[in-house]
C-alpha cells in the first residue's frame, strides 16, 4: 500500500502545450476557397497526338469529325436492314397479344358452340352420338341451338389449343401437310365464335400464332422448292429481295395449290385467315403482293359480326408486314379504318347485329374492337411523312380539302381518339380550334369525349414550340366552356387537368380561379370519389410546382377549402410536396402560413397508421414533420417559440425523430436566452424542464443517453448545476439499460457508445463535484458499469478505463483546461483546492482502474488487438501519472511485454511506446526494458 501512497498525478500547462503543438499561422496571399485562374496550356514538346474523348463534343470544323459522322449514318442504315426490321415487327406483335391477353379479364369457364368439335374432344363437357344430335336438330331445332352450347374451363380451352399446335407441327414435319391444313382449318373456324366477348382476345392470340406458324412453314416449303430440286441439287439461293421472276414453276405451282386448297374452304372467316397466314407467299406468284390487301379487305366486309371482323382487319395488318415494306401502302389501312367506322356506326345506332341476337353490351363491344384501332391507327403513322397527312385526313374523311384539315365532319369518337393520339404535335398545334370542332361534332356513345378533350391537352403541352396568346385563350375558353357543362367532377377534373399547364404557362389567372370554383362546386354538392382523388392530387402537384412561394399557392380561391375535402394517400402526398417547398426555402416565420402548416402536418400525422406501417414508409413523413419544425422561427418571440414546441409535441407523439428535434429546438432556445443580454433564468429552466420530460418518451436508448448529455451540458452552461447532475445520471441509467437490448450489436453501435462514454468523461471535467454524493460519483458508475455488462468487448472496457484514468488525472490539475460558462460556473480546483481528501479519492478511483486494466487487456481474444490495447493503456499511464512507482512500473511492464509478444519488433508504434517508456522510467530501471530493433 506504501507503494501506490508514492502516486502522483502528472501536472499539466494545457495552454502551453497547445501553444507547442500548434502549427505556425502566416497569412495567405489568396483565398484558397476563391474561383481557381485558369490552367495554363501545356505543350509537350516533340508531341502533338490527338487523344479522342468520347464525351466530347463533336468539333464542326473538324473534317475527321464529319467524315466519323458519314460513316457512322452510313452504318446505321445498314444495320437497319430488312431482317431485323422484321424480328423488331414480331417483337411487337408478340408485345401486343400478350397486352391482349393481358387487358380483358377472362371469365373461369367457356361456353362452345357444337362446331367447335376440335376443343371439347379432351374437354369435360358430355359427348351425345351423332345421329341423336341430327334427331334433336330436325325435332326442335331452337332447342338443339340452346342445349348445343357445352361448357369448358378457361384453361382446357387453352391447354387444348397448345396441343393442337403441336399436334400440326408434327404432323408437318412427318410430311402429313394434309392433316396440318385441316387443323389449321379447324382453328380458324374457332374464330367465328363470338358468344364469350371477353374471351374472344384470348383466343384471336392463340389462334393467329398457330396461322403464322403454320404461314412460316408453308413460305419456307416453297422457298425450299425454288431454291432446290427435286432430286436434291441446289438450284439458286434467293436474295431477301426477291420478286416472283426468281422463283421455278415448280415452286410457283405449289404455291398455287396451296390457294387453291385454302380457296376452296367454304366459310368466309376460316379462308380469310388462311390466306393471310400465307399472305407472304404471294412473293413467289405476283411482282406486287400488297395488291392482294385492298381485295382482301372487300371480303372482309362479308364478315357481319363487327368484333370478328375488326380482329380480321387486325391480323391482315400483322401479315402485311411480313411483305417488301416498299410495296405496301397505307391506302389498305384507311379503308379498313373508314369500314370500321361504319361498322360501328351501326352497332351504337342498333340494338341488334346482322345476326338478329340481340346486342346486349354494346359498350363492351366497342371496347374490346378498340385495340385493333388502335395499332391500325399506329400502322397508318409509322412511316407516313407528315406532307401527306392531309391528304390521309381527307381520305379519311374528316375534311373535304387540305386547306381545312379539321372542320365539321363527324367521325366516331374512338377511333377520333387514336388519331388524335398519333398525330404529330405540331399538327395538334396548328389545327386546335378545328380539332375541338371535330370533338364536339363527333360526340357518341363509342368512346368518353372527356378523355378526347384531355388528350388534346396533353398534346398541346407537349409541344416547344409558344402559341400565340390569342389562339391559346380561344382553345382554353372553348374547352372551360365544355368542362362547365359537366356536373360530374371525375370528367370534370379529366378534362381540366389536361389544360393547367397551359393556363399556368401562359399566365391565364382568371381561368385558374374558374378552374378550382368548379372543383370546389362539384366537390360540396357530391364530394369526392376515391376514383376523382388522382387526378386532384394531379392538379394540386401543378399548381405547387408552379408557384415559387408556397404564400401564392394558399392565396389561390378554394385551395385550402378542396385540400381539406382531400382524403386517403393523395391528401398525403400533397402535403409531403407542400412541407418540400416550404422546408426549402429558408425559415418560416409568417404565423399564419406556419398554422396551416401545422395542420396539414397533422392530418399528414393522423393518416399514418402507426402499428402496421412499415418504417421506410414513416422516414419521409417524419423527416419531413422535423425539418418544418426545425425551419419555423419566431425570432425574439422564444416563449413563443417554447410554446409552438410544446405544441408540436402533443400533436406528433408517435414520431420519435421529431421528439429528437424537439430536444434540440430547445436546447438551442436556452443557448439563446443565455446569449442574450436579459436576464431569462426561468425561462432556461423551462427550456431545460422541457427536454427532461421529452426525452423519456424516445423509445432507443442510446438516442436517450446522447440527448441527456446535450442537454447536461446546455444545463451546466446556463448554471443549474442540480439540474445537470440529474442529466447526467439519467444517462448513466440509459447506459445501464442498453443491456436490455439485443446481443447482436454491429461494431458502429459499439464505437458510437465509446464515443458517447469518452464524451460524459470530458462533461465531467466542467462538473462541480458534490461533498455529500463524492466527487468521482459519475465515474465510480461507469467503472462499476463496464464490469457489469455481459456484452461489453474487452476492447471497449479497456478504452473506457484509459478515459477514466485521464479523467481523473485531469481533474488533479490546478487549472483546469476549461470550464462552463467562461468559468461562471466554478471548477473543481477552485472548490476543492488544497483539499487533500479530494486527490486521495482521485488516487483510489486511478488505483482500482489501473488494478483492472491489465486483466482486461488479456481477456481480448485477438493477437494484434491485445497488442494494440496494451500500447495504448501503456501510453495512457504514462501520460497521467508523474513518475512510475513500483506498482505502476510493473503494470507498464506487463503492458509492454504482452504488446512484444502479440506484434511484431519492426512495429512503429511498439518501437515508439518503448522509447518513451525508457525515456520516462528511472534510470535505475531502464535495462528492464532494452529497446529491440
């Protein structure tokens, strides 16, 4: 015991030694952080290469330049060739039977007529003999059609015709050509079934890849005839290119037979088809092949049924493109369009079809024809030069000359909608007031002329180039005109929201406030439907991002008023947009604009569903919810301030990121009033009272342990030293308590915890110590603690024992390095000055520390890190203490041997640590410890 009397403390001049460790200060000529002169050009003598810069721009002056650009659009062509011109035109097909398939919800079971012999074969549905059929026929033959309808589940009907298919395709490769036909012939005729509307898409897609499989192989059967003999010897190889004067007799003869077999069926629909799927076969008879489509689509006009017909025209499309693109025209296209027009024209002015069944869904109807518009109309614009486009319009019929491209010709109101879909921008542009004239006279039952009224928006947006002003406010009256007209809010708002851009564009203020009167009209009468919510939110989202200051957004008539109607996840993320801008755009210190933030934060806080929301979903509400609490300042109004603290509290309870920010917003308030020349004692209390009861309810408590130190410190910075002290053994408690959380902590929880301890160590420094509870009171906790806890590393126990030793040290010294307050509040040295009580508890806390260190730098399991740990709890003591006595002499030897033995001699910091401690033992003590090189 006599030997750890002879312990001194090292005495410390904290302002000299900062004084010999700072760098020399010279002034600098410029500012380092200022714009940087431009870089001088270098020249490298003796070179001069040219380096090409893939991200550089291309030089126009430059002749090479030129010459990469020919080249490159030399290639570009012919990479484009006609082969992969075709696979991108399949792709697309294949893209589009799967949104067929895709699109229309197909109901679980299929009825099938008696003709459709081929599907119920394997299918469930009941088998009766022929020559009862007949009998049932001749007996009641209106009966005989009733109870000749089987049913069959969705996915037999399916899976028979993949069997079908591969069933053709075998009978193809084992030269049973005959059999292949007439399968085929039987999937064809499954097409004349229209009973089941919304299976009919399923089945046209199924269908039409069995006739193109089986069109592909009739094409290369006849390829291979022209190209190879009978007799097997190889006749010639066709180009890509060819036309018909290449091909043998051979080969053209048995290409007419197979149209005159397929000619030879006897209904309409089934040899249609055929002819299509090997409509590309006519390459081998007739130099113009595409002159077969304009005959094709007058046969097509015998189809009566208007939904087997449009999918006729459908696939004639598909197959056209398999011919030379320079011979196809678009001429076949605009007839099928005109024919679908009539056709539909039909269907919304009748109730019956030419069949005599009543049309009981005729709206289906049109919506299931209307994809078939739709790539037709694509197919007409794909290659067209848009000279020609009036003449298209006239061939279509929507205007007598090219002078007026859009006047008062109807047309039906779909197949307007594809075409105004595809037309160029710059045509939209230039023909608004006509095509609304066109709008309003094709006004049927085929198609809502809401969405054609919004389509014409959106294609006005999209152009760059300005409008005149006179021209725009014409369009935009007419169509607020028509809006005006509908009492529902959902084609209200569709309509409307296609044109805002516009009226914020062009600056049209009276429109706006025209616009969001009848939102709000429509909204008191009826409210707002959950289907009506998006397109709002649409609306809303425009409008803020217009605005640069949110002040103009909320002065707008009945902004507020619709935003509060607003309900569900739109309402949502309305207001996450608002609280961006305001968040971004400095601090917030209007009252009023600050109340209503306040309260669409709280429907924003009322909409999330705490218990079952996931937490990624939470982080951008509640990051939000802070950062506005953090932007609002009241300036020299801190009560104020305080209260709209208070308030936020009790309104966002269950968001603890805010419940952090709300501690910080306070203890900045306190440093506030301590900073001011006023005497605010009470309302620092108050800041401090706070912060203690807000930070209990943050459920981690490491977040817990690092907002008590905080707020310690701003305590002990203010002078209420009773209310630090209770910080600070909250904290204390929080570090108790993390081990009741999970073992498995990652090492960036661990680090952040020796961070946060090293931290309370150096809050005590500025801590005036108490007589009554003992000076080292908060270090004896933490000395206890670490021994206390399980799933404290060896590392980390070592670490905080070096911090307590140098705490206890520090606190020895007559000048402390610094104080709270600019030294108002007094430390330790003055209270405690040449008290000798006061260095003997020092020394008593240093003694058990210094008794545990070695023990726990041999629990690490590690090799290296012992080391390391040794080395830096060597240098630890050497740089508290004055002179080693025996006692502390031996640990630093035990140190020092463990460190030689887990690393290796050439390690810098082992050679350093030895050095010093010869330089630092007595002299009669330094052969213990020869230096190793």
């Amino acid at each position: 015991m006599d030997q750890w009397a002879s312990m001194e403390f090292r005495p410390r001049n904290y302002s000299a030694e900062e004084e010999s460790h700072s760098l020399p200060r010279v002034r600098a000529e410029n500012d380092p952080l200022s714009t940087p002169c431009s870089s001088k050009e270098v020249d490298v003598v003796g070179q001069k290469e040219e380096i090409y810069d893939p991200l550089r721009g291309i030089d126009a002056n430059s002749p090479a330049s030129l010459k990469d650009l020919q080249y490159f659009d030399d290639n570009s062509v012919k990479v484009l060739s006609e082969s992969s011109s075709v696979q991108l035109q399949e792709k697309e097909w294949s893209s589009f039977k799967k949104f067929l398939i895709q699109r229309f919800s197909v109901p679980k079971t299929v009825s099938v007529s008696a003709m459709s012999d081929v599907i119920v074969k394997i299918g469930k549905a009941s088998e009766r003999s022929s020559t009862n059929m007949h009998l049932e026929e001749l007996e009641d033959p209106q009966k005989f059609a009733e109870e000749g309808v089987r049913m069959i589940t969705q996915k037999e009907y399916v899976s028979r015709l993949h069997e079908l298919k591969a069933e053709i395709a075998h009978s193809w490769q084992n030269d049973d050509r005959v059999t292949s036909l007439k399968l085929t012939i039987k999937v064809t005729r499954l097409m004349m079934d229209t009973s089941v509307l919304q299976f009919y898409p399923m089945l046209f897609a199924l269908a039409t890849d069995i006739m193109d499989m089986l069109g592909d192989m009739v094409f290369e059967r006849i390829k291979c005839k022209a190209e190879v003999s009978e007799d097997g010897t190889r006749i010639c190889y066709l180009p890509a290119d060819f036309t018909s004067s290449d091909i043998c007799s051979d080969a053209k003869e048995t290409c007419n037979n197979w149209f005159y077999k397929i000619g030879s069926i006897q209904e309409l629909l089934p040899r249609i088809y055929l002819e299509l799927a090997i409509l590309h076969c006519w390459r081998f008879l007739i130099v113009q092949p595409a002159d077969c489509l304009k005959r094709l689509v007058t046969m097509i006009r015998g189809i009566a049924d208007p939904l087997a017909s449009a999918y006729c025209r459908l696939y004639m499309v598909h197959c056209s493109q398999k011919l030379p693109h320079c011979s196809v025209s678009v001429g076949y296209l605009i007839i099928c369009i005109n024919d679908m027009k009539v056709q539909l024209s039909r269907v919304m002015s009748a109730r019956e079809t030419s069949h005599g069944k009543l049309l009981e869904n005729p709206a289906l109807l049109i919506i299931l024809i209307e994809p078939t518009i739709e790539y037709i109309m694509k197919s007409i614009f794909k290659d067209l030069n848009q000279r020609h486009i009036g003449d298209m319009l006239v061939d279509l019929e929507l205007c007598k000359d090219k002078k007026e491209l859009f006047g008062t010709i109807p047309c039906v109101s779909v197949i307007l909608h594809h075409l105004l879909k595809e037309l160029p921008v710059e045509v939209v542009q230039s023909n608004a007031a006509g095509i609304i004239n066109l709008i309003e006279c094709s006004n049927d039952t085929s198609f809502d002329q809401c969405l054609n009224y919004r389509l014409l928006g959106f294609k006005l947006c999209e152009s760059r180039r300005q409008m005149e002003v006179t021209n725009v406010q014409a369009v935009v009256n007419r169509v607020i005109e028509v809006s005006t007209q509908y009492d529902c809010l959902e084609k209200y708002l569709t309509v409307v929201d296609a044109f805002v851009d516009i009226v914020l564009q062009y600056g049209m203020d009276n429109y706006l406030s025209i616009i969001l009167e009848g939102v709000s009209e429509r909204a008191c009468i009826k409210g707002i439907a959950e289907n009506e919510l998006a397109t709002l939110e649409s609306i809303f989202i425009k409008l803020l991002t217009h605005f640069n200051n949110l002040e103009d957004a909320f002065s707008l008539s009945h902004f507020v008023e619709i935003l509060d109607m607003m309900y569900g996840s739109s309402r949502s993320v309305i207001i996450v947009h608002i609280l961006k801008i305001a968040t971004r755009s400095g601090y917030l210190r209007d009252p009023t604009t600050i109340q209503f933030l306040i309260e669409i934060c709280q429907a924003l806080h009322d909409d999330i569903d705490f218990p079952n929301v996931k937490e990624d979903d939470l982080q951008q509400p509640a990051r939000l919810i802070s950062r506005f609490v953090q932007m609002v300042d009241y300036g020299a109004e801190m009560e104020r301030q305080l209260t709209f603290l208070v308030e936020c509290r009790g309104a966002f309870s269950g968001i603890n990121e805010l419940k952090e920010t709300l501690v910080h917003k306070s203890n900045h308030l306190a440093i506030k009033a301590m900073k001011d020349s006023k005497n605010h004692l009470s309302f620092i209390k108050a800041c401090i009272a706070f912060s203690e009861v807000t930070i209990p309810s943050i459920s981690a408590p490491i977040r817990q342990l690092n907002l008590f130190l905080e707020t310690a410190e701003v305590a002990l910075l203010g002078g209420l030293i009773s209310h630090s002290d209770g910080l600070l053994d909250s904290a204390i408690t929080c570090l108790e308590s993390l081990d009741l959380m999970n073992g498995s902590r990652v090492r960036a929880d661990v680090d952040g915890i020796l961070s946060t301890v090293r931290k309370v160590c150096s809050l005590f420094v500025m801590v005036p110590g108490s007589v009554e509870r003992g000076v080292t009171n908060i270090p004896k906790s933490i000395f206890f603690l670490i021994n206390s806890l399980s799933w404290m590393a060896p590392r980390f126990r070592t670490r905080i024992l070096c911090a307590v030793i140098t705490l206890t040290a520090t606190l020895s010294q007559k000048k402390l390095p610094y104080h709270a307050n600019h030294g108002k509040v007094p430390g330790n040295e003055l209270l405690f000055f040449e008290d000798q009580s006061y260095c003997e508890e020092l020394k008593s806390l240093s003694k058990c520390v210094l008794q545990n260190l070695v023990d726990v730098v041999h629990q690490e399991p590690s090799q290296a890190s012992r080391g390391v740990m040794a080395l830096e709890a060597c240098d630890c003591i050497m740089s508290s203490f004055k002179q080693l006595n025996p006692e502390i002499s031996t640990i630093c030897s035990k140190l020092i041997e463990t460190a030689k033995l887990c690393l290796s001699e050439n390690d810098k910091y082992l050679q350093s640590t030895m050095e010093l401690m010869n330089k630092y033992l007595p002299t009669t003590q330094r052969a213990v410890l020869p230096l190793t090189v």
